[in-house]
C-alpha cells in the first residue's frame, strides 16, 4: 500500500507487485485507487506480467490476503497452505517471503512510500517508475559486483608482476 497526501488529507493507493521467482526484478507494477481486496487485484496483476513479457505465468506464489482470488489459468499457491505441497514447491513458497524486503526498499530507497505526483494517473505512474527505478538500482549492483572482480583478476595479474620486478630490483639495491 502506498499512502499519499493530497491538499493535507491522506488517500490510500494499493500497489501490486510482481517478480520472478529466481531474480529480484520488478516485472509487474500497478497501483489500484482505494483499497481493494488483495484477490481481486491477482488476476490484473497476472495480466500486466503477461502483457509485458509475453508469457503467461504458470505458477504464483502469493500471501494469505490472496485467497478467494478466483484465477483459473495460473496455478496460484496461498502462503501456509498445506493440501498437494511436494516438497520443491514448499521451498519456493518460503522463497516468496524475499520480495518483502525488495518492497521495503522500494519504499525507502525508491520513495515508493510518497507520491507527490497528482490523481490515479500520477499514482499509476509513480509506481511503474519506483519499479524501474529498483530495477536499475539492481543492475547497477550487478555492474559494481563485476567490475569488483574484474579489478580483483587484474589485480592479481599485474600485481603479481609488478611485485617481481620490485623484488628484483631491491635484491639489486642491496647487493650494490
């Protein structure tokens, strides 16, 4: 949910997100006015993820606040449930729980909280761009963890050059 004030009353947008079970991206972004049972906002939810990637998921991992959600094409599996669980799909149901850090993030870093644009529009906006916004925020993760090793091998590539020849003409400086 994220809050928002308008002219100082305070109004309440629902916003959906969805990720892939693997990765941490946002796929999926849509702010719903009001406040709306989170079941009814499953099936929108699962129609943006198929629009924008062109395929359609087969499997959605979701909390309890989803149940009676009514979605027929997904095979939707409810936090806590127990009935027809093999134990491959228990551990990526506890693999769901990683998407709630990724929300506060974006809350805080990506200010999903606080919405200064005006209406739905704005709202439906800001959303989509706070998951953009987490998206590069990711790459960049992954950019800074690469360059990281990149300059860890050449490091040890020219390091260990560098501190040869060093030695060497040390051993020359002391033998004079």
């Amino acid at each position: 949910m994220s809050p928002y004030r308008l002219n100082g009353l305070s109004c309440y947008t629902k916003v959906s997100v969805a990720t892939p079970h693997k990765e941490g991206f946002v796929v999926g972004m849509r702010s719903m006015p009001g406040n709306p049972y989170d079941g009814h906002t499953l099936r929108e939810a699962l129609e943006q993820v198929e629009i924008l990637t062109d395929t359609r998921p087969k499997r959605a991992f979701v909390d309890r606040g989803y149940r009676g959600h009514g979605v027929q094409n997904t095979a939707v599996y409810i936090a806590g449930q127990k009935r027809g669980m093999t134990p491959a799909l228990r551990r990526d149901l506890r693999r769901r729980s990683a998407i709630e850090p990724a929300i506060g993030h974006m809350k805080t870093d990506g200010r999903l909280a606080r919405c200064a644009l005006k209406g739905t529009i704005g709202d439906a906006l800001h959303a989509v761009l706070c998951g953009c916004g987490h998206n590069i925020r990711m790459i960049l993760a992954h950019l800074r963890a690469l360059w990281a090793e990149i300059l860890a091998v050449l490091m040890v590539i020219f390091g260990a050059a560098s501190a040869t020849r060093c030695s060497k003409s040390s051993l020359k400086t002391v033998a004079a």
